[in-house]
C-alpha cells in the first residue's frame, strides 16, 4: 500500500508511483488517465485522495508533469501486455 499524498509521500511521489504501477500500463490503456488514477487511488488505499476533487486535480496535473522525469528515470510501467 502507498501512502497518500500529505501522508508520507508528497504530490509528485505518488505521481511517480502510479506511472511505475500496472494502472498506467498497457492493461488499462482503453482506460482514460482519469480513470486509471482513481483505480490505482482506490487499489492502494487512498480512496480519500480519489475523493477529493481538488487534490485529485493536482495529482493528475503532477502526472502529467512527470511523466518525462518518470520515462527519463525508467519509472514507467512496462508496455507489454
């Protein structure tokens, strides 16, 4: 389980996290990226972060924000299915 955001990990963190997690790979890429944060939200115990509106908005910006640093860094969930 990954911590929320103001609980161990911060906004960038958990961005990371779920673009190295199953969510953003290839399983779920019918899936719009809305979606797929609030499942990995909701799988890793943070359905609070999921629920709030404008903290979930911040989240998905950091996501796309880092999604080069997390390609760059080799963080991002493998592309095969």
């Amino acid at each position: 389980m990954t911590p929320a955001a103001g609980h161990g990990l911060g906004l960038d963190d958990c961005a990371l996290a779920f673009l190295g997690s199953e969510f953003a790979g290839t399983r779920y890429l019918d899936w719009p990226i809305e979606r797929r944060l609030e499942a990995y939200l909701r799988h890793s115990g943070q359905a609070r972060l999921a629920d709030t509106g404008e903290k979930f908005d911040q989240l998905l910006d950091r996501v796309m924000l880092n999604f080069a640093r997390a390609r760059r860094e080799g963080r991002l969930a493998p592309t095969q299915k």
